[in-house]
C-alpha cells in the first residue's frame, strides 16, 4: 500500500464529513487507506462517520482527548503505507495529490517530509505554515522566517502539521510526534529530528489543499495557553532551562496584556 491517511477528529463532524467527501471525491485509488483517530467527539461524530462511510475508514476511538501527537502516533501504528498523509479535518483536497506525491519522493530520495501548499477561504496562501527553525528572539514574538518564494518546490527547515506527507521508515525511525507536546510546536519538534537525521524537507506547491484554519478549539485564549506550554517546553528541549525562564519572564507583560484583553470581551 503507497499511502496511509492520517486525520485527527475531535468535534469537527461536518468538517471531517467534506474533508472525507473531498479526497474519496478526487480519489479513487485502491492504493490508500484512510485512518480516523477520534479524541473523544462529544457531538456524535463516531456514530456518523460508521453510518454513513462504512468500510472505507478505519476509526480508533480515544475515551479522553489525547492531544496532536499522541493520538497521530496511534494512526501511524495502525498504517500499512509506505506514505503517511498527516491532514487536519479541516482541509479540503482540490485534485487527486498522491500520485504527484509518489512521483516526488521517487525523485527526490533524501526528502522525508514535503508538504503541500495551504490556500486558505479567501485564496491566499496560508502564512506561518513553513519556515526557519526559530532561534530564541523568534520564539519570543513568534516570528518565524518566511521569505517570499517564487520556486514552486523548495526547501524548508518545517511545516505545519495541517498537512504532511512522511516516508513511513522514517516517522518509525525518529519515533513519531513527541508526546510531550498536546498541541503547537510538535511539528516543528518532529522536523528538526528528521532534518538532524540528515533528510530534506520540502514544500511542494504543485500540491494545494484547501486549509480552513483553528475550528476544533474556539477559545483564543484557551488556544494560548496550549501554545504557551508548548513553547515552553519546545524552548527548553532545545535551548535548555536558562532559555526557557528568559523566555517566561520576557513574555509575562504580553501575557498579561492578552489575558485583559481578552476580559474585556467575554
């Protein structure tokens, strides 16, 4: 089997249902399987998804919300692939990308990881989705190098994790998403291992999906504080304890700024 996909759901029924409907749609390749890994959905999605798609996908139900990595981890277990297709529920496909996916990696040997281009509803190409790995300034503002590209392939230090292909043997080899992380900087943790294990990692924007953006968690400032933790975490796997206390301290004024501001909505 070329491709295992990988989607994680957690309360996004609809979205899931025309993310599903997107790549069976344009895809009719015998040669994929597609593994839905469910983190304990409170609005039903289980249930619809076995009703209404059946032998076509594999589900794993998760009784608590095991986080990104974790429940990712348990899709790449279950793979038969010889391709991982990590996606959110919330992207649409355009066209059938496999097989420009395959024809990629096939001549392109020292790639391990290319992801596609992500257009975003209003057709602009999604920002902060490749780029640098951050050094301890950019960790601070959360501005990652992004340079314009006019190449339509090129290589990156990181993608998001919206959507990604990974050579199986390799995702197996560095030992999948760290588990530490429940959510943010676990893609950019998991493409520093490959690019430390000497492989390159690309962008590809012959291949597009359409990338809806945030619509699991609705809270901005629950959102925050996940990628607080995880910066933290990320910066002290990194640059060590030092690192992570400056960065704690530098950010408490902006913290505290976004926590007011977010007062005065509610």
């Amino acid at each position: 089997m070329a491709f295992s996909i990988i989607i994680l759901s957690y309360n996004t029924k609809q979205l899931l249902t025309d993310c599903l409907n997107s790549i069976l749609g344009i895809s009719h390749n015998e040669n994929l399987e597609i593994i839905i890994v469910d983190n304990c959905s409170q609005d039903g999605s289980v249930d619809f998804l076995k009703r209404n798609f059946g032998k076509r996908i594999k589900i794993i139900e998760n009784k608590v919300n095991k986080g990104f990595g974790v429940a990712n981890n348990q899709g790449a277990r279950e793979a038969r692939g010889q391709y991982l297709f990590f996606v959110n529920s919330d992207t649409l496909l355009f066209d059938d990308i496999f097989g420009k996916a395959k024809r990629f990696f096939e001549h392109s040997p020292q790639t391990a990881l290319v992801a596609p281009q992500l257009i975003l509803e209003n057709g602009e190409e999604q920002k902060y989705a490749y780029g640098g790995f951050p050094n301890f300034p950019n960790l601070i503002l959360r501005k990652f190098s992004q340079e314009a590209k006019d190449k339509m392939v090129f290589e990156v230090d990181w993608v998001s994790g919206a959507a990604f292909f990974i050579k199986k043997n390799v995702f197996d080899k560095i030992q999948g998403f760290d588990a530490n992380f429940f959510m943010y900087f676990e893609d950019i943790d998991l493409c520093k291992r490959v690019k430390d294990m000497g492989y390159q990692i690309a962008v590809n924007k012959n291949l597009k999906i359409a990338h809806l953006g945030g619509k699991s968690i609705s809270a901005a400032w629950q959102r925050k504080k996940l990628y607080y933790r995880s910066q933290d975490f990320f910066c002290r796997k990194h640059y060590g304890l030092a690192a992570m206390l400056i960065l704690k301290l530098i950010r408490l004024p902006y913290q505290a700024l976004v926590y007011a501001f977010s007062l005065k909505r509610v």
